[in-house]
C-alpha cells in the first residue's frame, strides 16, 4: 500500500534484455539451423526496454495507471522489487533489480506532503526456529467493524523476497482498536488502542495460549444465508458434453458455440400438483425428468431412450400447454453449432403430454424449423386465449457471427404456423439472440418482447394489435455481448424495469463507446467460409489508442491464406493497425458488427420510452452473467446471478471469476457475493431456476457445463 490508503497497490517489473518469446526470432531460428554460430543467434533476439507499470488501487478493487505520476515511467530490464522503509520516515521506498544496469532506488515522499495519511508497521520477532514469524496472521480492527487483515510471507516470486515488516496504510483513520496475531505455532497476541504512525514490535515468547481463534476473527459460517443441498434431496445430476472441435471449424471464434446448456425448466410434469423439473442434454445424451416425491424429494427419469431422440443438443426448454388439455407440454430447442443450417439436427419438438408425465413427440404440430436456435418463450401475443411461441435464433451453424433465423409461432388449437412475416417483419433482423423475454413496459395492456443477443442492441418490440414496432430510442444502439436478460420492477415505481447479462468488464478487449469491439461478417477469400476476424483498441507503441485484431496471425493464417499473403513477418503484422486492412479493401466497413458495452447492467424505465442505464456493482463485472434469477425469499426481493464462460479460445483460457451471488432489491443494489452468501455457484453455470416444494420449502437449481447440478437452500 505504497500511498497508505488502506488498499494495496499493483507495482509490476517489466522489460527483456532478449525477448526470446518473439515469434520472428523463433522463425529465424528454425529457418538458420544448427549451423548458426551462437552469438550470432543471440545477437537476432530482439531488446525490449520497457518501463515498469505501477497501480493505484483507488478502493472497491479498481486501479488506474500510475507509472508516470509516481516517477516510475524509465526504460529497464526489471526483473525485482522490494518495498522498504529505507530512510526511517514511515513510507515505503523502493527498490527495483535490474538486469545488467544499475538498481533503482525510489524515495518515496508521502509523508513529506502536507495531508499526510496515518499508518501502523508491525515487526514480528518469533521463536528461534522461525524467527521472522512466517504463517503469523494479523490482524487491524477498526471502529467501524472494518479490517485490515496480512499473512507473514516473505517470498515473492521467482527469487524475491520482501521487508519482514508488515505495512498497514490507514488513510484518515485515527484510531485502530486492536492489533491482533495468531502465531503460527498457534499462541494468540493482542493489542488494544495502539499508537499510530510507528512501528510495534511484537515477540513470540510474549504471547498467550488460547483454544481456538479464526482469522479473521469473523463467524464467517454464520453470514451464509445459502448452503448446497443436492445430494439431501436425491439430486445427483452430472452434465456430460459431446466435445465439439469449434475452433477446428472457425479458428477465429472468440469462445465455444456447442456448449451452452444444460437449460432447466420447472413445472408440475407428471398432474400430482408437486412441482417437477427436466434438464436439457448435449447431443448423444438424454434430458432427465426430475419428479418430486411425496417425501418432498426427487427421483430422476430419461425423458428418451432411443438414439435418434438422443441426437440432439438441447439449447432451450418451454413447459407450457400446447394442446390446451389441462397438463404440461415440452417444447425443445435445438440448436449448438453441430450442424450446417437446415441439417435435421436443429429441427426443434413439441413433446405432448398424457397428463402422468409420459411424452410424445408431436410429427405435425410445429413447422419444420431448422434453425440453429437459443431460446424459446411462451406468451399468448394475439391475446385469444392460447400461448404462442417465440423462438429465438442464434449463429448459423460453422458461419459465426451470421445470425440464424427467429421464429414467432402462433397456436392455432395445438397447431402453430410460422406469422412473423405478417405480424413481425423484424425477426429477419434480430441479429444473433441469446434471450429474450416478455413484459409490459409500456403499461398498454399488452406484454411486449425484449430480445438481447451478441453483438446486438437491447431491443424492445412493442406488442401492437396491428402487430410489432421496435422501440427507437437510444437503448436500441446499446451493442453489447449480451447473454441473458430478466424483467421486473426493479425499484418498485410500478413499471418493469431491465437486467441485461453481458461478457462482464473483466476482459483484455477495452470495450466502451468510443472504443468498440469489432467483428466482420464476411467471407474474406471467398472461399464459402466467413472469417470472423476482430478488432479491439489497444494502445500503440507511442501509447495512443488504435485498433488491432484481437486474433495471432498465426490463427488468421489458419482461417484464410490472405493473411500470410498479406504480411511477411509477426512484426509486420502487429504494425497492420485496422486503417491499414479496411486501405487494403481486406476489411469492408458495411459487413463489420459491433459491441460497445461489456459490462452488465440494469435498466431504469423512466415511462414515455425513456431508459437509464446503469451498471451492476463490481464484483457482478468479473465474469460474463449467463442467468438471473428473480424470487422473493423471507419477504426479501433477490436477484441471484450465475455466469462464468469455460468456453474460451485456448490462449485465453477460461473465464472463471464469476462464482455467483445474491442483489437485495430492497437494500439499494446490495450484492452478497460467493463468499458471503452461500451461494457459490463455482462452475460454468448456465441456468436458474426456483422450484417450490410441497411442504412450503423453496431450492434454487442452478446447472452447470460439464458439472453438477447445484441445488441451494435458505438455511
């Protein structure tokens, strides 16, 4: 905490005496052979002279660039640091190892200023076979309940190491109520109201016994509202996924398109007024029926038992009456980039139901629809008493990010027919959906429809009796990656308000306004493949922002030959910003998509088609939101939140930062993360549903890719 605020700071080492990972020296060195003199191998590997970067952790885990304002922005080869008191004036200095030049020394003149932070060191002394204390936690209890909390580590990194002293920063707090320490060795020190602004010396044989003490010094089991209880109420599903070679197919695609359930849809399947659940499946695999028990509990059934039902990839589930006979019928999806557009397997099925949970497929209730699709929602739209479908299209198949083809089926006693050219000309335009939904935001009297999708607007639909018209304020042009969306009445004003999932702000892709994402739809070589290659900003070498493909070359190499026609070295192709493709016609401007926003967000309907847009908290950010769950538990309004994406290009890895959590509604956008709640949703988690049990208890399923199916409880 180099400015003693209370938040620790990112100081980070940087520069290579020879970059040996430059892919053109590896090129050259293929290429010259064991017959190259050594030096003179070594003499080709490039010099990167960088400076250092330093952050300033400006409080809820944000940072902004430092490096120039704290005197650090020098060239170097850096490869340690060490942070110290050196001058004995309380701050901390600085000291940086660099490779074949001269060490850094940094002063630090914190407390030199006239507003002067307070803060505490502690120097713990142990006992003679650990005399710097390693393992010792301690602990810095405030008045207001809040805490600073460090482990005694002293190894940093490959062969650095730090100051055995423990720096607490403290900003304008003037008073600490206690330092606390648990010895390794498991003896207990205890402080009450030290003096500031020095350093305390603490000894091993000064302190006491004690039975038992958790750091830090919270009941943390106590906060957990929500605690998991599958295998209690005889739930033991494991999702399997067929492994599809995605990126085979498309090199260039930003994540995986064939894995995006398991999909959950509750309901009362089989007529014993109990409320059941089925699971969607990946191809080769069956969705399972899940009845509950008179004992409150669940047994679990194949919905099919042939392979030919087994072929599909089931993307979305609706459990509504189709046929209008008093029972619940399935409505299935499919979809999951297994197949060219029009192949059978993205045929979707409506599933009748004989009112005990048995199903059969119904041949001619539904078009032939072979979409590769995302989503379908029941609504009666028409108003005339039966529920009619909309079925939301995503990429086509092995063409991403072309858009596939959405439907708006209308039931006609238990027979549906495609009506969108006549009541709904838009469905052509939707883009590539990933959810939709339906709600009044109008307060007309008739529930419209909201479609999101990646790189789509949030779109409104207003639901007319002369049929839809899109909503043309700003929120139309909020491009974004978005996953998921939830209605409801957020602040309780009597209209519905928006909560729209997005990618989340923890990515290396700087996505706002002024800097979108791009991505081209064309067919570059014109081969009968696109080539999704994509832009991002980024800075230059001269640290001015431009845009650059987010893809290696070598990957666009693999895509389509134009690119190692188009450049002969790495270097030359990491210089080619996005000017340079769109001069050299590689690139057409009117095939390009775009996203600028990646944070999730809700959305304030202010009445009169006027929309507010505003972020959800941080820690809602770290990773993309697959799925809301809005419910009322204990009288307490809760929006639960599921997400992660372990889809990622193979450089990237996964995006796992996202481990769930709970927004109170009532408490001005309270959010309880993983930790805290219970609620640890730790997977690539996709779906979430409420399901209530016959003796007035509620669980919450949550589904995860290639995982367990989680079931939490309210303890």
């Amino acid at each position: 905490d180099v400015d003693y605020d209370g938040d620790k700071d990112l100081l980070i080492t940087n520069g290579f005496p020879r970059d040996i990972t430059d892919m053109d020296f590896a090129n050259y060195k293929l290429d010259a052979g064991p017959f190259t003199p050594i030096p003179t191998l070594l003499e080709a590997i490039p010099i990167v002279k960088i400076p250092n970067y330093a952050f300033n952790n400006t409080g809820a885990l944000k940072f902004e660039e430092k490096t120039e304002d704290w005197g650090l922005k020098i060239p170097s080869f850096s490869n340690g640091a060490v942070l110290s008191d050196l001058d004995g004036d309380g701050d901390l200095d600085y000291v940086v190892n660099n490779i074949n030049d001269k060490a850094f020394v940094f002063e630090n003149t914190l407390l030199s200023n006239d507003q002067k932070p307070n803060y505490l060191q502690v120097e713990l002394l142990g006992p003679k076979q650990n005399p710097n204390a390693l393992g010792a936690k301690v602990v810095l209890r405030m008045d207001n309940g809040e805490l600073q909390y460090q482990e005694q580590q002293l190894s940093r990194g490959y062969m650095s190491s730090v100051d055995p002293v423990l720096y607490f920063g403290l900003g304008n707090t003037k008073k600490v109520n206690a330092v606390e320490v648990l010895w390794s060795e498991g003896l207990y020190t205890k402080i009450e109201n030290p003096e500031l602004n020095k350093k305390h010396i603490l000894k091993y044989q000064e302190a006491l016994p004690t039975e038992k003490v958790t750091f830090p010094l919270i009941n943390e089991e106590s906060e957990k509202q929500y605690h998991e209880v599958a295998s209690e109420y005889g739930i033991n599903y494991q999702h399997q996924e067929k492994n599809v070679q995605d990126f085979f197919n498309q090199r260039l695609l930003p994540h995986k398109l064939s894995q995006n359930g398991p999909c959950i849809a509750v309901g009362d399947l089989n007529g014993d007024e109990r409320t059941d659940f089925i699971i969607g499946s990946s191809s080769d695999f069956s969705p399972m029926l899940y009845f509950q028990t008179e004992q409150a509990t669940f047994r679990g059934h194949t919905l099919f038992s042939t392979t030919k039902d087994m072929g599909y990839e089931i993307e979305s589930i609706a459990l509504f009456d189709a046929d209008q006979d008093g029972d619940l019928d399935v409505y299935l999806v499919s979809g999951g980039n297994l197949e060219s557009s029009g192949k059978a397997l993205n045929e979707d099925r409506l599933l009748i139901n004989d009112g005990t949970g048995n199903f059969t497929v119904a041949e001619d209730s539904i078009p032939l629809l072979y979409s590769n699709g995302s989503v379908v929602r029941p609504f009666d739209y028409d108003y005339d008493g039966d529920l009619d479908l909309f079925v939301g299209g995503r990429n086509k198949p092995n063409a991403f990010p072309l858009a596939d083809q959405s439907f708006l089926l209308e039931n006609n006693q238990g027979k549906f027919k495609a009506v969108g050219a006549t009541v709904f000309p838009q469905l052509e335009q939707l883009g590539m959906v990933n959810d939709a939904q339906w709600g009044d935001l109008n307060q007309d009297g008739r529930a419209d429809l909201v479609i999101v999708g990646e790189y789509t607007g949030i779109q409104v639909f207003y639901n007319l009796v002369t049929g839809f018209v899109k909503d043309t304020s700003p929120l139309a042009d909020t491009t974004g990656l978005w996953r998921t969306l939830s209605i409801l009445d957020m602040d309780a004003d009597g209209d519905l308000d928006l909560f729209v999932g997005n990618l989340g702000k923890n990515n290396m892709l700087s996505i706002s306004e002024a800097t979108p994402l791009l991505i081209s739809t064309q067919d570059i070589d014109r081969n009968g493949s696109v080539d999704p290659i994509m832009f991002c900003s980024q800075k230059d070498n001269q640290g001015n922002w431009d845009m650059f493909p987010t893809q290696f070359w070598d990957n666009l190499t693999q895509q389509s030959p134009v690119f190692r026609q188009e450049f002969n070295s790495y270097e030359a192709f990491s210089n080619a910003n996005f000017n340079y493709y769109k001069e050299r016609n590689i690139i057409d401007v009117d095939y390009l998509l775009n996203a600028r926003f990646d944070a999730s967000i809700w959305i304030e309907n202010q009445g009169n088609g006027m929309f507010k847009l505003q972020e959800l908290p941080e820690e809602m950010q770290w990773g993309p939101i697959n799925d809301f769950l809005n419910a009322e538990i204990d009288g307490e309004r809760l929006l639960f939140s599921v997400g992660n994406d372990f889809g990622g290009p193979p450089f990237e890895g996964n995006a796992d930062a996202f481990q769930g959590g709970v927004l109170n509604l009532d408490q001005p956008m309270q959010f309880k993360n993983a930790q805290t709640s219970g609620f640890y949703a730790y997977g690539d988690a996709r779906d979430i549903e409420l399901i209530a049990l016959q003796n007035g208890k509620k669980l919450i399923l949550v589904s995860q890719n290639q995982g367990r199916l989680l079931v939490f409880e309210k303890k």
